[in-house]
C-alpha cells in the first residue's frame, strides 16, 4: 500500500482547489475566478481501494503579497514544502506559461521529493493543435521529466494523475482512517462557503477585503443555528455586500446554507451580519481569527 501527502503548489488562479475538490470528490475547498480564494491549507485524503492513501494539500496561491495577510498566505504555501512526500506543480494550460509558473518551478528546485507538474484548463485550448507544444514547453522550460495534461474542472486526466501520483509515493499504512475527509473543521467549512458566495458575487475590491467569522454554533432542536459575520474595510463595501433591500446577502445566505446543510447532513439556520472593520488585512488580531496568524 502506498501513503503520503502531496502538496498543491502553484501561481494563483491556476484551479488548485478545483482540483483537490474533484480528487476526493466533495467541495473542501471555496472556488471562484477571484486569484488569491484560498487562504489557508487545506487538507483532503484520497482513498485509492486497494493501492494506497493520498493526502492532498492545497495551498494558497503564490502571488506578490501587498498585505500583511498576502504575506501570511504565501509563507502558508512555502512552509507546506516542508512536510510532503510528493509536490505537485500546477499551470494554467490556457494561460500558458508565465513568469509566475517559472518562479514557482523554482521555489521547488531544492526540495528534495517526487514532483509532477499538471497542466490544467486543457479543455479551453483551441485549437487542441496548441496542447503538445505547450507540454513541451512546460517540459523544456521547468524541468520535468513530463507534463500531465488535465482539467480539474471535468475531471480529464485526473485518473492518470492519481496513478503518476502512487506510483512515486512511499510504501506505508494509512495516515488517516477510511472515512476521513478534510481537516477542515465545520465552522472552517462554513466561513469558507459563504466567502465562496460572495467572491462570485462582487467585483473589483471587494473580494479581497472580505473575510467571514463564524459566532455562534448552536445545535437545537433538530437545526444547526449559526451567526456569521462579514468583514469588510470600509461602509462603501458594506452596502455593495448587503445589496439593495438586502438582496445580495439574503442570496449569499441562501446559496451557503443549501450547500452546508447537504455536505453536514443537518438543518440549518443561518444568519449574517456585516461588520466594517478598517485595514484589517494587516491587523494580526483579525488574521489569527481568520488562522492567518
């Protein structure tokens, strides 16, 4: 039996979290268009019958961080080099190639394990004439041996993946039991998932100068009742978060409690709040409540 964790590493917007949604196959990780959703690591575990265990670790995007938050997020993403047994380098297929995917690749130079690079969004290359000369020059241009072509969106190529994966781990017993999933923690779950619904919703700055902190967690009578509240940096953003009549936030509010109520199985009631709280991407108090401390 094999058994390891593998890292997720690569320039922002490539669809990591995509990817680590569609390999164990339940939503762990918030997904948007906006660079930069994820903030923290995130952990899922891959049960492969009969081959082997592979934890997965999605990492922030690697980006020129402007913030103290920015900064937090990328230290996140170097320091989980340290702790796997394979990496796995991600690159946007319809993007090409960039100067951000090079100093990625070479954030990996002196760590000493199995890497694969996997070009993602395959299925937006037109003509597909245009794919083998970009894996060559992913090839030629990075340093790997191969590229694996996939998208994470439709789930092409994620098998073959998987398989390049085992083949590189280590032999070993599980590191977690059959039915673990995440170590992402229910209220982690839900502040994520509401975050997700706003992201999708706002442009421009507001979705970075979103964060979202889970109150309350009270289960009664048959329901979940959870408070959250919204962060954000100024009344401007405020009121585009609320919406006319409140209309955005009851939609937000809709969205996330149908999903968390069918990834927890329970009945839910949740409420928001907005809340402005000034430059709060560099205030350490708000980033240790967020776990970007």
């Amino acid at each position: 039996m094999k058994s390891g964790a593998v890292g997720i590493i690569g320039w922002t917007n490539v669809g990591k979290s995509t990817l680590l949604n569609r390999l164990i196959g339940e939503k762990v990780a918030a997904v948007s268009n906006v660079p930069q959703t994820t903030r923290n690591r995130i952990t899922g575990v891959l049960n492969v019958a009969g081959e082997g265990q592979i934890v997965f670790m999605d990492t922030p995007g690697l980006h020129k961080p402007k913030f103290r938050m920015n900064r937090a997020m990328v230290e996140i993403a170097r320091g989980t080099l340290g702790g796997v047994d394979a990496v796995i380098l991600m690159v946007d297929g319809d993007r090409g190639l960039g100067p951000g995917d090079r100093q990625a690749a070479a954030l990996l130079e002196h760590v000493d394990v199995p890497k694969l690079v996997a070009v993602n969004k395959v299925d937006r290359i037109k003509p597909k004439t245009r794919l083998f000369p970009l894996l060559q020059t992913v090839v030629n241009d990075l340093g790997f041996p191969a590229a694996i072509p996939i998208s994470a969106l439709r789930g092409d190529g994620c098998d073959l993946l998987v398989e390049e994966i085992l083949k590189v781990l280590p032999e070993g017993e599980p590191l977690f039991p059959e039915d673990y999933l995440t170590d992402q923690p229910e209220r982690t779950l839900a502040a994520e998932y509401v975050r997700e619904k706003i992201l999708r919703r706002t442009r421009q700055e507001i979705p970075h100068a979103v964060a979202v902190l889970i109150g309350s967690w009270e289960e009664r009578d048959g329901f979940v009742y959870v408070d959250a509240t919204i962060l954000v940096e100024r009344e401007s953003q405020k009121a585009i978060v609320i919406g006319k009549g409140g209309e955005l936030l009851k939609q937000v509010g809709t969205e996330s409690r149908l999903e968390l109520e069918a990834l927890l199985g329970v009945r839910m009631h949740l409420t928001l709040w907005v809340k402005v709280r000034k430059d709060w991407r560099n205030d350490r108090s708000t980033l240790h409540e967020i776990g970007l401390s």
